[in-house]
C-alpha cells in the first residue's frame, strides 16, 4: 500500500483543537485525523496477517488480574531509543 501527504490547511483554533485531541488520545496528529476521518468516508483498514504486531493489545480484556493500561505503561520503556547505544 502507497503512503501519500496531505497537507491540512484550517484556522489556529481548530488545530489546536486537534492538537489537544490527539494529546488527549496519546496519538500522533496524523494518527487522530485518521482516526477522526476514517469512518466518515468510509474507510476500514484491514490488518494484514503476515504484518508482525508490536503491542498488548490482543490481551487488553484478558488479562483479568492485571490493568492493561498498567501493562502498557510499563512497557513503554522498551520502544525508546537508547541514544548513548547508537553512539
């Protein structure tokens, strides 16, 4: 699948609006407007089976002794880039 740009022109107020939304979602801008836009035309991403997935999200809901959000949290620290090891 071909990724392309889009540029987004709209007033100040707006994209701080946006800006805001995806802070509050904890996404990227580009993550919440495709969030956001998606349904409204229609668009459903099929996840490819061959595409190795990097999250805990296939055991939110059953881990039942464990807080998910907890779970993730602390794994946040395993996509960090350790930049003294790229040295």
């Amino acid at each position: 699948m071909a990724i392309a740009a889009l540029t987004f022109r709209a007033e100040s107020d707006f994209i701080d609006a946006i800006r805001a939304y995806s802070d509050k979602k904890g996404v990227s801008v580009n993550a919440a407007l495709k969030e956001i836009i998606a349904p409204v035309v229609g668009f459903v991403r099929r996840r490819s089976s061959s595409m190795p997935q990097n999250n805990l999200a296939r055991f939110c809901g059953a881990l039942k002794d464990v807080d998910c959000k907890e779970l993730e949290e602390s794994q946040k620290a395993f996509s960090t880039i350790d930049e003294e090891m790229w040295k």
